[in-house]
C-alpha cells in the first residue's frame, strides 16, 4: 500500500476492531479477495458503517470492479464525509500507476470528483473522452471546458473541441455548439474534423434558426437563417434556411424581403428542395391574397 493512501488510512484507524480492523489488516497486505470477503459479510449486520464500506469499495476497485467499488465508497462518504479523502488518494495513486488506459481515466475521474483540489492536468482530455463515451454530456462539457481553456495549444484540442460541441448539442445548447463548431473549423480549417465539423455546424445552425423562430425571436433567426444560406453546401438545408428567412421576415412585417425569400425558394429549385417549394408557393399567394406584394 502506497504511503499516501497509508497516511489517510492511519487517521482514520483509531477504534478500529473487529471486522474494520480484520479488513484494515488485509488491505495493507494486498489482500483484497480477503477484504471482499469480510466486507460482504459484515455488511449483512451494518449496511452503513462507513469504514467497512470504504475498505470494501477500495478493494473491489482494486479488482477492477469499479461500478461496485464507486458505489459502496459513495456509500461510505455519505455516512461519514471524511472517507473521501483516503479513498481519492487510493484512487488517484491507482490510477496513476502503470499505464494511462480508460481504467485509469475512470479512477482519476473518480478521486477528482471526491476530492476537487486534485490536479487532473492534461488528463482531463482524457476523463473528458470518458465522459463523452458514457454520455454524461454535461460532465464532458465541463471537463473539456476546461482543458481547452488551461491547454489550448495541445494537439489534444481539434478532438475535444469535436466532442465539446457535440456534448453543447446533446444537452440542447446549440448557441454554444454552434460557437465551439465555428472555432474549431476556424483553429483546424483543414483538421481531422473539418469537413465533419463544416455539416454539423449547418444542422446545429438551422435547428438554432428554427427554435429562434419558435420563440419569436425573429431578428435572430433572420441573422441565423442568412449566415445557413449564405454557407451551406447542402442544397436541402439551404432551401429550409431560406424559408426560415421567409417567416422571419414576414412576421416582422418586412413582406418584401420575405416575398423574395420564397420567391428565391422556387427558383432555386432542382427538382431536390421537396415539401418546401410548395410552402413557399403557399406564402407568396398568401401575401398576394392579402395585398402585400
């Protein structure tokens, strides 16, 4: 047992006897079949002491039962806070030993989470990835958020800043994944993610045109809908932006711009633009029925 996790476990030995101190006795041997063991069955009498807990979490870590190992040291920490601070540093020096694998990441994760003054570092790009992979979105935004802040020149960023709009999109911030995609594509214009980058960005902008109109926040949609337009490459999307600017406009009351939306609607039209040429023809004979063009 490392020294550090033997330090914290030291201030917390004393009045340990019977099964804690069995426990205690096996974990600094590396015994941790034996922790188990006992564990278990003095769980059967006491399912909150939080010592037997923290050794029992401990040592199902230690046998790579992490989903376990976390829930009883949660456990632990709920019925008495100051086991968090031994079980991160058996956590962090876990995970800090041998090679750097999603294990690993896991642990780190996890010592981080019971104890913030731990220093992820750099390898927050990885527990972000973690994050992303068990879609906790939320966690990933935070985690790559950061990582991206303290360390913006690692190669590392093209990737996080990938998954970090794609967590904004999942957790319904598409002014925020939009912003991300427009930064990366912007960083890394001929990056692994570029051209990916490049359709995401035109879908997160038209479904953020779309719920700016919903909302009745035409200006904006109208801002949106023409930066779709203007850029996009997907001619179905670009038809869809121009109808946007069509209902913005006309909900403004600004007719002859939005006459011209739809107008530009038809006669772009390919054959391709679907159920959208026949709305716009809906709208301009709407407007011509009520004189305003």
């Amino acid at each position: 047992m490392a020294l550090g996790v033997a330090l914290c476990l030291g201030c917390l030995a004393c009045g340990e006897r019977g099964a804690v101190r069995e426990m205690r006795h096996a974990f600094e041997k590396g015994d941790y079949a034996e922790v188990v063991v006992v564990g278990r069955h003095a769980l059967r009498s006491d399912s909150t002491n939080a010592r037997v807990l923290l050794y029992y979490g401990m040592a199902l870590t230690a046998q790579s039962r992490l989903h376990e190992g976390f829930e009883a040291i949660d456990r632990a920490v709920k019925f008495s806070p100051e086991s968090a601070k031994p079980a991160a540093e058996f956590l962090w020096e876990s995970g800090s030993a041998g090679e750097f694998d999603a294990t690993a990441a896991r642990k780190l994760a996890k010592a981080a989470e019971l104890d913030d003054a731990r220093d992820l570092g750099k390898r927050r790009f990885a527990v972000a990835d973690l994050y992303f992979s068990e879609r906790r979105y939320d966690d990933a935004a935070l985690m790559y958020e950061d990582a991206v802040r303290l360390y913006p020149d690692t190669a590392a960023c093209e990737n996080a800043l990938a998954h970090l709009a794609e967590s904004y999109a999942f957790t319904d911030r598409p002014a925020d994944a939009r912003r991300t995609m427009e930064t990366l594509v912007k960083r890394y214009p001929r990056g692994e993610y570029a051209r990916e980058a490049w359709v995401h960005l035109d879908d997160i902008t038209y479904a953020e045109a779309q719920k700016a109109l919903e909302r009745n926040d035409l200006q904006h949609a109208a801002e949106l809908a023409e930066q779709l337009v203007g850029r996009t490459q997907n001619r179905s999307l670009q038809q869809k932006g121009r109808f946007v600017l069509g209902e913005a406009y006309e909900r403004m009351g600004e007719t002859g711009r939005a006459y011209a939306a739809y107008r530009e609607i038809i006669e772009s039209d390919r054959g391709d633009s679907g159920g959208v040429v026949e709305r716009a023809r809906e709208r301009i004979e709407a407007l011509q029925g009520a004189g305003q063009h």
